[in-house]
C-alpha cells in the first residue's frame, strides 16, 4: 500500500465502461490564471480495482459520483449542519476532568435546530463547541456569532471565566442518516464513512460508524477480488451490521426538529427513552439544506453583539488560530458557476448570505466605485464546505486547492 500525502485527489477517472478506474492527483504548480509556473508538476493517476472514497462529510468526488450514478434515488434530500469547536485552557478549579455536557436551543430560535457539547479533558482543557442544522431559514443568521454568544450564558461563561481559547476550528456534518443515505456502491468504487453518511445525529458522533464501514468495505473488496463477487454485497453486508442497527434506531431524531425545539426534544424523549428508535414508522427529510432560506424581506434581521475579546471573537482572529494557509498564485478553489448571480440576484434576494455562513470570512460584498462586488477570500477558507452545501443556487463549489493548503488543526 502506498501513501500520498499532500497530492489531494481532485479528479475521478473511468473505464470505457464508465466504471471508476482510480482518481488522478492535481496538478501543481498552476498560477492563478491557469498558466504552469517553473514550479509545475502534472498530476499523478492512481488506479485500483475497486477505489474507495472516504473524503469525509460533502466529499467533492462523492458528491459527483451520487449525482452521476444516480446513488440518492428514492433518497430523501441530504441534511448537513455546520459545527464549530474551541479548546479552552481553563483555570482548575472550573475544570472536572471527564465531565460532558450537552445543550440544546439557545441562543437559537426555538425554530432553528441547533446544541451544543463541552468535553473536560486532561490538561484542565474543554472542547467546547456548538451545531447548527443547515436547514435554517433567516438569510441573517450568522452561524458564527451564534456560536460566540453562547459562550456568554452563564453556565457556559463561568467554565471559561479566565480562560484561555487555543484552537478554533469549524467544519460540516453529515445529518441526514438513514433516510438520506445514498447506495454506497457503484462500479468500480465504494462510499465510506460521512463520504456516504454514517454519522449517528443525535450522539454527534461519526469516527466509529466510518471506521466500521471503512472495515466492511475491505472485507467486501477482499470477496471482491478473490471470490469475483459484485460490490454490492457492501451494502448487504452493511445492512447486517450494528451500523445499520444504530442509524436505524437514530434515524426520527433530526427530522423531529422540524416540528419546533420543543416538540422535538419531547419527541425524542419519546422515540429514544421509551421505545429505544423503534417506532413503527420514519419521518421524512422535506427539504435540501439549499431550499429553506426565506428571502431576506420575509425575515427579522439579527443584531449580534459586538465582540469581548474575552469570551467572544471576531473571525479574523478565530481564523488565526486555525493555521490555515494556502499558497500565493494558485487557482482559487472556490469556483462560482456563474460570476454575476452573486451579486444580480443572491444579493438582492437574501441579501448574500455567504458574507453570514461562511465561518472564515471569505466570503464579502464591497463597494467599488459605488457598485457592489462579491470578493472571495479563499485564503481564509478552512474547508467546512458550508458554501457548497447552503448557497440558494448552489452556484458555489468547493473544490481541492493546491497542495496540503487547509487548516492545520492540533488536537482538534
């Protein structure tokens, strides 16, 4: 087995037969024009018999191979949410190692879905964090000071009262779960982990669903190649599998929130106490997380507090502390489908909610020469695919920059 570390997979490639063949690397070396500097590198083929993708949650390859294969049919619509997390060094008298606390709610509407976690670990550290359902509806809603303020409520505040934030980091989630999870199988190639879907919603957890599925996947390919048996029997196998078991017992959580916080906590209460996910029927997921947005003269506009620099920080300074960084001259990865509709209709219309949901800042509207222009800041980008996931058009994709460029996350 071979290892390529800092080459990203930026292109799938097929047989005749239209069968996944392999993926190709990204060439290097490539100006912001297009253009091959001195430093240019073509990309490299990476071919297999059976190519597995685990990209994480909104893989850009993964999300190709659902839509040309054609692996949501009879699917309900994907649900993603945005989930952000800080490490605090806190003083020790606020820190009880092993201690978990969840939230659910506030500083949310009771209309918008969204909780919190906080892990005391070793070193008097917490991982603190905080999710938001994609499927929100006020345009003027800003994730990201969401997440701020709710550091300022009492019970999270005296935790962190002279404390010291570290690490901030932000990143997409996976929710839809059972309901919404594609055929993981297609010729030539097998979906794993949040690549396909497999986190489990209301635990927050998805590192040993796709572990499971990464192993059932090896035991497929082995059956595959050595036995001649059809891929499928992946997702036969995984239908066997505690996975199955615990997605199908999780699977009415999320959905019930579209009813309101307390119906939804009520619900829950009832499905996962009382009769443990079995529930003779499954709700359903109405809507992508694209559609919901209402537009911006429909919805209250939401004045967030200024920042503290204590508790609360802006963007600038969170991106920071990311380490986030790409390199000068390259191609900017955040591709518009269409250059104009950012600003002729998205602007007008919801009143650009990149400027809102992106955590890193990347994305802006300024005036030059009194007209307005969408700038793009792809430095800043920390890869939480939001973008590709909430803007109403789905004019945004993201896709591989050159190199390792990203975050550069410790212990995060």
């Amino acid at each position: 087995m071979k290892f390529f570390p800092g080459f990203p997979a930026s292109e799938i490639l097929y047989n005749e037969d239209g069968s996944v063949k392999g993926v190709a690397t990204q060439d290097m070396g490539i100006d912001k024009e297009g253009n091959q500097k001195d430093s240019f590198e073509p990309g490299i083929e990476l071919l297999g018999k059976v190519t597995v993708f685990a990209e994480g949650c909104r893989g850009h390859l993964g999300k190709q191979l659902i839509e040309k294969f054609n692996l949501s049919e009879g699917k309900d619509p994907q649900q993603y949410g945005i989930g952000f997390k800080e490490i605090w060094e806190i003083e020790d008298k606020n820190h009880e190692e092993g201690m978990v606390m969840h939230t659910a709610g506030w500083p949310l509407d009771n209309n918008t879905y969204g909780g919190s976690f906080m892990y005391h670990a070793e070193n008097k550290q917490v991982f603190l964090g905080y999710v938001i359902g994609l499927d929100y509806k006020n345009p003027y809603l800003s994730p990201f000071d969401e997440f701020q303020r709710f550091k300022t409520h009492p019970a999270i505040k005296k935790i962190i009262e002279g404390g010291k934030r570290i690490s901030y980091g932000a990143r997409a989630l996976i929710e839809g779960g059972l309901q919404s999870l594609p055929k993981m199988y297609m010729p030539g190639a097998l979906l794993v982990g949040c690549d396909a879907g497999t986190l489990n919603m209301p635990k927050i957890k998805g590192s040993h669903t796709a572990m499971k599925s990464g192993m059932i996947a090896a035991e497929t390919i082995i059956e595959n190649i050595k036995e001649k048996k059809n891929l499928s029997i992946y997702e036969e196998k995984f239908k066997k599998s505690w996975v199955y078991e615990e997605l199908h017992r999780a699977r009415n959580v999320k959905p019930s929130f579209s009813w309101g916080l307390i119906l939804g906590i009520i619900f829950t209460g009832i499905d996962q106490i009382l009769f443990k996910g079995k529930l003779p029927f499954t709700l359903k997921h109405k809507h992508a997380d694209h559609e919901t947005l209402k537009p911006a003269n429909e919805m209250p506009k939401i004045e967030y507090p200024k920042y503290d620099n204590i508790f609360t920080f802006d963007k600038t300074s969170s991106v920071y502390l990311t380490g986030t960084n790409h390199a000068d001259n390259q191609p900017v990865h955040l591709k518009l489908k269409d250059p104009n509709l950012p600003i002729s209709y998205t602007l007008e219309k919801f009143d650009e909610p990149a400027q809102r949901y992106c955590p890193a800042g990347v994305y802006e509207v300024q005036k030059e020469n009194d007209v307005n222009k969408f700038v793009i800041n792809s430095q800043n980008c920390i890869h939480c695919k939001t973008c590709d996931i909430k803007e109403p058009s789905q004019n945004i994709t993201w896709v591989t920059p050159e190199g390792s460029g990203g975050p550069k996350y410790g212990n995060m």
